[in-house]
C-alpha cells in the first residue's frame, strides 16, 4: 500500500509541475478519478487481435478537460447499451406498420430494457409470425438516427429493421430496408461496422481476417474512444505508473496526430469518415485484418477506397450520410488552395462540440483566414455573418432519405428543393469503379484484382464478366495470399460454376496448403455436380468431427446426412448449426422435414413456425407447418397458414390450393 501511494504521488507531482489541469473538479458522476488509476502491476491491457489498448476511462483521469468535452461529441456515443437514461424515443406512440412488406414493428421500454417487436395480421386480424427480441446494443448517437442491434448466444450482432429518426421524431425502416423483400431481422452487422462505431473490441489474434467468422464478445466497448486517434496507451501508461519524468518518452509513446505528417493526420479521420459511396466499402489489403490499423500508419497501406461512376448522376451531385472528408475534398477552397490548406482540424477540435450559438463566429474565423476582406455579394434582406449558415448547410442524404447532414463541399448555395427536397430511397446504377487515390492503388494486375473484389463482394458475384476477369486476372498474375482465390471461389459456387471453383480449390491447396475452409467448399463444389456424394460427405463429417465453429458446416452436412436418410444424424447436426446461429432459417426448415420424417409432426410445426417467424416470406416454411399442420388434424390452422402465405411468401403461387379438374 505505501508502495502504491508513494508510485501515486510521484506522478501526481509529476503532473502538477507539467501543469496539467489537475484540480478541476470532478463534477460528472462518471467523471474518472485519481484514486481510481491501477498501478502498474494492476494495469489491464488488451491482449489479441489488437493488442496495447486500456480502458479508455484512465485517460480521462489526467488529461479531464479532453474526456469531459468528448463525451458531448457523437463519436463517444456511437456504440452502447440502450438503458432508461438515454431514451431519445417516442414509447408512446412506438408502433409502425410497414405496408410494402406488410409488417407491424412495436418497440417497448421495460425497466432499462428496449423489446422489439414484429409481427403481421392475418385474414383475421390476428397477429401472426410474431419475433420478440430485446435490443442488445444501439448503433449510432441519435443525433440523426438510431440502428438497433440483437446478440446471439454465439456472440453473432443482427440490425433490426426499424430506427428511430431524431430531426423528423419518428420510427420508420432503416435504409435499405424501405422495400417489400428487405432482409427482415436477419442483416448481420460485420466487424466493418463496428470498426468505424467502436474502440476495438478484444478478439483473439487472428480472428479478424477477412475469411473469419463475424462473432463478438458480449463484452464491448462503448463508443469510438481515446485510443481510436491516439493509438494504444500501453507504454503511455506503463512510463507514467513506472513514475518517469523523461516528458519526451511520456509524450513518444503515445500518438499525437499534432505531430504527424498531414497525410497521416488525415487518415487517422478517413479511416472513418472517408467513405466516396455508401455502395462500394473500401478493400482491406490482403495482409491486413479489421482491427489492425493504427494510428500515424497510411491508410492506403491498410484498405483501399474506391469511387464509383453512375450512368445517371455526376459525382459532384451525390450526398451521402458520411461524406465529410469526399465532399470537402471537391471544394474550390480546396481544390485551389496549396494541399492541406484546410483540413478536418481546421474547423474541428474532435474533443470538443461547438455549442449552437458560438458556431457562426466559430466557423467564420476560419473562412476569413483565407476570404478576408473579401467584397461579398449583398443577398437581399440577410446578414452575412452566419457563412456556414448559407455555404455549408444541412441537406438530405440520398443513402439515407430521413437524415439531414452538413453539406461540406463549400459551394454557392443551392436552391432550396434541391438541399432538401424530399426524396426516395434509391439503389445507385453503379457502371464503373475507380480508386479514389490511383497514386496510392497497387500496380497493374493487382491493383485490377482488389478493383474486381471491390465490385463482386457487395454485389455477391455481378456482373458475371467481372468474375471471368478475376479468374484471367488471378491465372496470369498469381498472388501471394489465398483471399483473392477465396472470393473467386464464392463466385463461382454462387454462379454454380462447380468445376470452375474445384479447379481454384486446387490452386489454393497446391499454393497455400490444405485449410478447413477448401475442404468445407470442395464439399459444397461436389455437392452441387451431383456425382460425388459420399466424398463431399465424407469431408463434412471430417470437419464435423474436428469440432468446427462454422454453421454452414453443420448445416450442410445435417442436409448431406437427410438425403442419405439418416434422421437423427442429420438432426444432431442441424441443431448444432441453429446453435451457432440461431437465424439460419433454412436450418429450421430441414430440421422441420427430419422431424416430419420420423413422424415428430408436432415438433416440426415448432420449427417451420420458428423458420416464419424469423423470416414470414420463406415459402417452403409455409409448405412445410401447413403439412404438418394437416397431420396433426389442425386443418383450420393450416388453412390459415394457407391463406397468409398467399398474401406474404416470396413464392405464393406454391401455396395454391390445388385446382381441381376441370369437368
Ligand atoms: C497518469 C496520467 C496520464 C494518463 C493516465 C494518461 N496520460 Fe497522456 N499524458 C500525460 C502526461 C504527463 C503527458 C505529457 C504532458 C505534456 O506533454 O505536457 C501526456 C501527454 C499526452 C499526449 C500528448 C503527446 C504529445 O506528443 O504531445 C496525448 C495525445 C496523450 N497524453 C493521450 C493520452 C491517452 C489517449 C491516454 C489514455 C490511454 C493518456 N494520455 C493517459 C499523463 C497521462
Ligand atoms: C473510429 C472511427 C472514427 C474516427 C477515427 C474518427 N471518427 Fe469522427 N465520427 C465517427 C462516427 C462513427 C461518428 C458518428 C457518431 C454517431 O453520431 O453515432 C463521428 C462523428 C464525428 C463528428 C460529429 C460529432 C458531433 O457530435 O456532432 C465530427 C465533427 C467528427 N466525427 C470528426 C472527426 C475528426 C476530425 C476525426 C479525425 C481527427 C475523426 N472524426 C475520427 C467515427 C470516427
Ligand atoms: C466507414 C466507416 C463506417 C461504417 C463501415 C459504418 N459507419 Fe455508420 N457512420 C459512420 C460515420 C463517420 C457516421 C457519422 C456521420 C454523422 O456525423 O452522423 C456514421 C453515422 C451512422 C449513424 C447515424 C448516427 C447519427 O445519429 O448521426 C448510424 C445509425 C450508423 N452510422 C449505423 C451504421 C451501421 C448499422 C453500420 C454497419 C452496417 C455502419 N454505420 C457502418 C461511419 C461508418
Ligand atoms: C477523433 C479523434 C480523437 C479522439 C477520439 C481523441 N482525440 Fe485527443 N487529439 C486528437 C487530435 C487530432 C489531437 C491534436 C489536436 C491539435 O493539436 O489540434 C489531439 C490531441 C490530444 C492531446 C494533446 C493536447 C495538446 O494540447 O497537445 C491530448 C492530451 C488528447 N488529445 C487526449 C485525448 C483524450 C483523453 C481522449 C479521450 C477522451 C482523446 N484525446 C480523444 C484526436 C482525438
Ligand atoms: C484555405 C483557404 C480557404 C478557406 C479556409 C476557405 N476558402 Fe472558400 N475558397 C478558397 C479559394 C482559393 C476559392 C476559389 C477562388 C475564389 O473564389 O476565391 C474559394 C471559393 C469559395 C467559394 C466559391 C465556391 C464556388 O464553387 O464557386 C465560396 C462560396 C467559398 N469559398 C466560401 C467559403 C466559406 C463559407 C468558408 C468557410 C466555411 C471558406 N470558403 C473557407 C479558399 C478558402
Ligand atoms: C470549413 C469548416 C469545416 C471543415 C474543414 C470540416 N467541417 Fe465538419 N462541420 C462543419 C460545420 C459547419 C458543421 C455543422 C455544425 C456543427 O456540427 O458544428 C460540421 C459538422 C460535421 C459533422 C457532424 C455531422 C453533420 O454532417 O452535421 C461531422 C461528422 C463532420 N463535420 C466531420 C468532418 C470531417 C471528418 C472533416 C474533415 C474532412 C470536417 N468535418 C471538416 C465545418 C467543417
Ligand atoms: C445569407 C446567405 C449567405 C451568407 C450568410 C454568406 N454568403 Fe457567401 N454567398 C452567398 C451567395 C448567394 C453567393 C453567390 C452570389 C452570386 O453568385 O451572385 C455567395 C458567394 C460567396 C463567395 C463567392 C464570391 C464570388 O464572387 O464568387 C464567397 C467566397 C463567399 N460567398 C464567402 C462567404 C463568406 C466568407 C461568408 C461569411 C463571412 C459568407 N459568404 C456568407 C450567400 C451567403
């Protein structure tokens, strides 16, 4: 104990003489105090996939007057648990029926809780393919809009459709979900997302790579901390609890973007907030896992953005909800002054929130250190004081048709319906795809390659030509990291070119070796020819038996184990692959069809209606409980199911009722 107050004191001493501002008051509760600084033989660090990070709080205790102003800016409340306290919804009035896919959305508040609610009516009014899930996390700080998240056991993260928009006060779909066949409750949220919403969170080493699972601790940060700029605080921490005055190791150890070159400064807010289309993420390279980028590294280094080309719309007219940096990039006062001239920093101290009242003043100070004395042209009946007010006004995003953001291209202004006009959710016509930054993208076939993956993942393999051209691309220019041959591989299975993915199969085992994931698609690959069975199968229950983590293993090999009529095999592996993801909805439907076989009608209704509550357009769902139904002699109940699923399933021409012959 003497030891621990003695090493406290040496650095309380050590920060009364470099002046920090140490007797501020610790007036908010959360506030982080003195006392509550471990020592260094207490210190938690982060281990794993991104190693050197502390709880973010301990910066907090010595440098107050950052923590305290950062916790009013956004970026410390992009992540976190929803709770009574942070309650910017409207509970009372917390329905919202969706007409084109015909579902009814409740939330409820239940002590800290939200529950979310989904259900539709049928023919008679009576709730059907009701889902129930309470809200594990909130993404995004509501000043625009809130996107609600639900954990699996599994540690897997799932959005749910519908989102509060805070400047309109209303619930409606999330983007992207404003459609008849949106997916529903069944949108997994990826380790990108979290990447730009969230401190990293504590994952094992090499349990971020592109080909990995997307599972999550049920622990994780809240919110984009300290350390997302500053870098991981390991050795700040250890020098200042190991009682050193050398200031200049104090302040080496840990980032100040300050000191960086404007690149590097830059990029510590790209890796976030530069994002040309909402449509095309950027490409990690290949030797890079998700949460392996620090800051004062290059980003290029790390992924690579593209921008896209649209038949129907200039760049110069395309607005998106996170277009900070893309947008501030195409302004004159950029484009005409020396490179750097005018940053993000420029206008923002990313700890502190510039109060409403002291913007105009703020902002324009900044405008006059290059427009002073400019002549302004009279803009009758108006002050001139307020330049954002006019030049970097807020306006309707097209990604997000709800949301109203500040406008950074610096421009003449625009007219009024065009700012913000109302407007309708719209898929881009995407014809063609460029590096934002061609200096910085790899040379020749490579660079090619990562341009094909950045057209084919989103869209999940089209246009097809793209996949032949990977294929060219990758045969002439061979490259030295199995993700590339990986992706083609997925295009090709989804494109059921069978032989085309078992001839990349072996390239990938004769360059890299052997690996669970070649196995696993080999099987899919021999599965789809039809001819070898009994080898795919064989390499299913080889991954099985090895205790593999992925569903779609599971799942397969529960459908391989069904075909060959092996009912509880195929059972015990169809409930594992629900175990690793609760969500899988065909899952449940097989599972359905095994219980059926073995004569488990009533069983079989509980899954098919669990596969509908999941997702109340799967047609064979609706085929599977109506069958049930009849052999349990609930002829009414199936009839209703019937009569439902003709209103609602992707396929309802399926589910009419047989005509009889004509006389
Ligand atoms: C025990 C007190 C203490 C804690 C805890 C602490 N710092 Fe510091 N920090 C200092 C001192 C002392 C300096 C040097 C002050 C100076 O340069 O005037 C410093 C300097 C800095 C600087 C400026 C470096 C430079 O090059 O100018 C940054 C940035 C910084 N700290 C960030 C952090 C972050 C992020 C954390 C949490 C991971 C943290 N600090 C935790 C005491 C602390
Ligand atoms: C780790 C990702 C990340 C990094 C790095 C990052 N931002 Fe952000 N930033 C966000 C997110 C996410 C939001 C939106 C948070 C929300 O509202 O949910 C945001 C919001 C903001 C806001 C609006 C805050 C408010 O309260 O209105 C500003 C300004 C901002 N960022 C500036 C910057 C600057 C400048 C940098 C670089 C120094 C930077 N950001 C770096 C992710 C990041
Ligand atoms: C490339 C980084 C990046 C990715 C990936 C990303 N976001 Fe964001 N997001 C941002 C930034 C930056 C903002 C800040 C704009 C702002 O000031 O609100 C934002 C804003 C938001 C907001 C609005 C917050 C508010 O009230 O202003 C929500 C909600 C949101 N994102 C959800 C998501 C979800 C869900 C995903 C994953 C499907 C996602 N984001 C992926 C960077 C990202
Ligand atoms: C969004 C990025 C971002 C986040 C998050 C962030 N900082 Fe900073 N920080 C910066 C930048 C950029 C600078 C350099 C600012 C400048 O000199 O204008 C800086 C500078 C500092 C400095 C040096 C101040 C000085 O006067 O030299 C300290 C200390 C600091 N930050 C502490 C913190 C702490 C503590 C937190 C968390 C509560 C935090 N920062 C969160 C970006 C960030
Ligand atoms: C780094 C210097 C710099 C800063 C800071 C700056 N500008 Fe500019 N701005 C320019 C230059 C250079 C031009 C192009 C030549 C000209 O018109 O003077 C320009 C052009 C403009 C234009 C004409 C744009 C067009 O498309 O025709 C407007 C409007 C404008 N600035 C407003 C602002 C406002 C408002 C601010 C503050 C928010 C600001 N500028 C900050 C340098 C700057
Ligand atoms: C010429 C000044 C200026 C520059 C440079 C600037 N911003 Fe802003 N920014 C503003 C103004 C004005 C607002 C709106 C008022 C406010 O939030 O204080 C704003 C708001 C934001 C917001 C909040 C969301 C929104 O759209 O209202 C984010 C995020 C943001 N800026 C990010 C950035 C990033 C990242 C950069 C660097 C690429 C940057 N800004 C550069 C002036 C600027
Ligand atoms: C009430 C709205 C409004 C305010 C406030 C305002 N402007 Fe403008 N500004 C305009 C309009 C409108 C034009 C275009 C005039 C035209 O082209 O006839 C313009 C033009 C400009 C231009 C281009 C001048 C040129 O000759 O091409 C610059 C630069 C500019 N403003 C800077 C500023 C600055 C700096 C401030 C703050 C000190 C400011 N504006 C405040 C509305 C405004």
């Amino acid at each position: 104990m003497a030891q621990w107050l003695n090493e406290q004191y040496r650095w309380i001493r050590l920060l009364a003489w470099v002046g920090l501002l140490f007797s501020l008051p610790l007036q908010a509760e959360e506030a982080p105090s003195v006392a509550s600084l471990p020592t260094l033989a207490n210190l938690k660090v982060t281990s794993g996939a991104a190693p050197g990070y502390v709880d973010d709080h301990l910066c907090g205790t010595c440098h107050l007057s950052q923590w305290k102003s950062y916790q009013g800016v956004a970026m410390s409340h992009a992540f976190y648990r929803p709770s009574r306290e942070r309650v910017i919804e409207d509970f009372a009035h917390a329905h919202y029926y969706h007409a084109p896919s015909q579902r009814h959305y409740e939330m409820r508040l239940e002590g800290d809780d939200y529950i979310f609610i989904r259900y539709q009516l049928d023919a008679a009014g009576q709730p059907i393919n009701r889902f129930e899930h309470k809200v594990d996390w909130i993404m995004g700080s509501g000043r625009h809009v809130r996107t609600y998240l639900y954990q699996t056991e599994s540690g897997e993260l799932y959005q749910l459709p519908i989102a509060w928009y805070t400047q309109s006060g209303q619930w409606g779909m999330q983007p992207g979900f404003d459609r008849p066949d949106h997916n529903g409750v069944l949108r997994r949220i990826r380790r990108e997302c979290l990447f730009c919403h969230n401190a990293y969170p504590e994952v094992p080493a090499d349990s971020d790579n592109y080909l990995d699972e997307h599972r999550f601790p049920h622990q994780l940060p809240e919110g984009t901390g300290c350390q997302r700029c500053h870098g991981p605080g390991e050795q700040h921490l250890k020098l200042l609890l190991g009682g050193a005055t050398d200031l200049e190791a104090i302040r080496s150890a840990i980032v100040n973007p300050r000191r960086l070159s404007r690149e590097r400064r830059d990029d510590i807010c790209y890796e976030c907030h530069m994002l040309p289309a909402v449509a095309t993420p950027p490409v990690r390279r290949f030797d890079r896992a998700d949460f392996s980028f620090r800051p004062g590294q290059r980003l290029s280094d790390y992924a690579l953005a593209f921008d896209i080309e649209e038949r129907d719309h200039k760049t110069v007219d395309r607005f998106e909800i996170n277009h900070h940096p893309f947008r501030l990039s195409q302004s004159r006062c950029v484009t005409e002054s020396e490179p750097g001239a005018l940053g993000c920093l420029d206008c923002h101290d990313p700890h502190v929130k510039v109060p409403v009242a002291e913007r105009p003043a703020h902002y324009r100070k900044v405008c006059n250190s290059c427009h002073q004395g400019l002549d302004h042209p009279a803009v009758e009946g108006q002050a001139l004081d307020d330049c954002v007010s006019c030049h970097m006004p807020t306006r309707r995003t097209h990604d997000v048709v709800q949301v109203l953001m500040t406008d950074h291209r610096i421009q003449k202004p625009l007219p009024e319906q065009e700012r913000i006009g109302p407007r309708q959710e719209q898929d881009p016509h995407i014809s063609n795809l460029h590096y934002l930054y061609p200096d910085q993208a790899p040379a020749g076939d490579l660079g090619e390659i990562y341009r094909m993956l950045a057209i084919l993942r989103p869209s999940g393999g089209l246009p097809k030509s793209a996949i032949d051209y990977l294929e060219k691309l990758l045969k002439r220019t061979p490259v030295d990291s199995p993700i590339p041959y990986f992706d083609l591989v997925t295009f090709q299975l989804k494109d059921q070119r069978f032989s085309a993915a078992l001839t990349t199969l072996d390239t990938i085992i004769e360059r890299f070796g052997q690996s669970d994931l070649a196995k696993e698609w080999r099987a899919v690959a021999l599965f789809g020819q039809g001819e070898e069975h009994a080898t795919a199968r064989a390499l299913l229950e080889q991954l099985a038996a090895g205790g593999s983590e992925r569903a779609e293993v599971w799942f397969n090999l529960g459908v391989m184990r069904y075909a060959d009529d092996e009912y509880t095999a195929a059972e015990e592996s169809l409930r594992h692959a629900l175990q690793l993801r609760p969500t899988l909805v065909r899952a449940w439907y097989f599972l359905g069809q095994v219980q059926q076989t073995q004569g488990a009608q009533q069983a079989a209704v509980t899954s098919y209606r669990t596969a509908l509550e999941l997702d109340p357009s799967d047609t064979r769902a609706y085929l599977g409980i109506i069958n049930a139904l009849e052999q349990v002699n609930a002829p009414e109940e199936a009839e209703r199911y019937r009569r439902h699923g003709l209103q609602v399933a992707d396929n309802p021409k399926l589910l009419a009722p047989p005509t009889p012959p004509s006389p």
